[in-house]
C-alpha cells in the first residue's frame, strides 16, 4: 500500500468531508489543515479559510483581498499559508498522519507551502491530502508521483470512501506505531 493517498474531484464533490470523516475515526494523532468556504448572510461565497487541526485559523482567499496574488475574483493571503497551513504540515518528530487539504493553486503560490508539501510526502509519515484537478506543473507533479494513490471523489463513492480509508489505513498498521 502506498502511504500517501490524495483525492481528487470536482469542487464540491465532497473531498474535505471524506477526509475529516477519516481523521475523527481513526486513532493515530494528525498534524494539517482543512480548507472551508467562506459565505456571506445571502449565501454567496466570499472566500476561503485555512483550519488547522490544531484549533488556528485564518483567511486563505477573499473577495476584494488586495493580493498580488490572485485566482478568479480572490485574492490570496499567503501570509495565512506561510503560517498556518505550512506550520501545521511540517514534519515533526514521530509517526502521525499528515492532512493536507489543499494542495491547490492558491497555495501552491507559497514556495515554502510547495518544499513542505514535498517534504511531508517524503517523510515515513502517512499523508491524506486533496490535489486539484488541473493545474501548475508543481500540481501535475505531484499528481504524478509514484508514492502516490491518487483516487477521484464522485457522487457514487464518497459515501464509502472515509471507511474504505479508515480500513485501509488500519491494515497498514500505522495505527499501531505510536
């Protein structure tokens, strides 16, 4: 079995769930990020934010954000990446699961955000993580990478996919080395 397992899918199709589903069922300690949308009163998204599972936050992409970095219509805040989501992915002392949810084009932006990306999926650390479906050639890459399980998240499956996981990652025994 290859440790690193990263999902990819449509947005919206339910990659960030699956993954959160597996980090509460499974009983190995997890070091990462989630990233969530942001939504105004009316229902319309306005951005992004990056949640480690430490408990920190902060705001990954906005609307109206004055970045020189941009997707579409939000700017991004690579400050929040540099400190949030490379922080809480770097490789630290011990076996834990490492969850990166995104490896994406906003913060694919980060140089820092791609060397620890690439460090953690190096490391004797399981990684659980999302890519986007296209994208830079530091996506395409990683996308390509023969330690990876690259597995698309769709309507059909994403039910049975955080248990299919959880097993998975239990057969590996990873559960077991701490």
């Amino acid at each position: 079995m290859k440790k690193n397992i990263l999902l990819t899918g449509v947005p919206g199709c339910g990659k960030t769930t699956v993954i959160r589903k597996v980090v509460s069922s499974l009983e190995i300690p997890a070091r990462g990020f989630y990233t969530a949308e942001e939504r105004s009163s009316d229902g319309r998204r306005t951005g992004f934010s990056i949640r480690t599972l430490d408990g920190r936050s902060g705001t990954l992409a906005k609307v109206g954000l004055n970045s020189p970095w941009q997707v579409g219509r939000y700017g991004v805040d690579l400050q929040s990446v540099d400190h949030l989501a490379v922080e809480s992915i770097e490789v630290r002392e011990g076996i834990y699961l490492i969850v990166i949810d995104e490896i994406g084009k906003m913060e694919c932006f980060s140089s820092r955000f791609r060397n620890v990306v690439e460090a953690a999926l190096d490391s004797s650390n399981p990684v659980l993580g999302t890519v986007a479906v296209g994208g830079s050639e530091f996506i395409r890459k990683i996308r390509t990478r023969p330690d990876i399980d690259l597995m698309e998240v769709t309507r059909e499956n994403r039910d049975r996919l955080p248990e299919d996981l959880v097993a998975r990652f239990t057969a590996s025994g990873i559960d077991r080395e701490n």
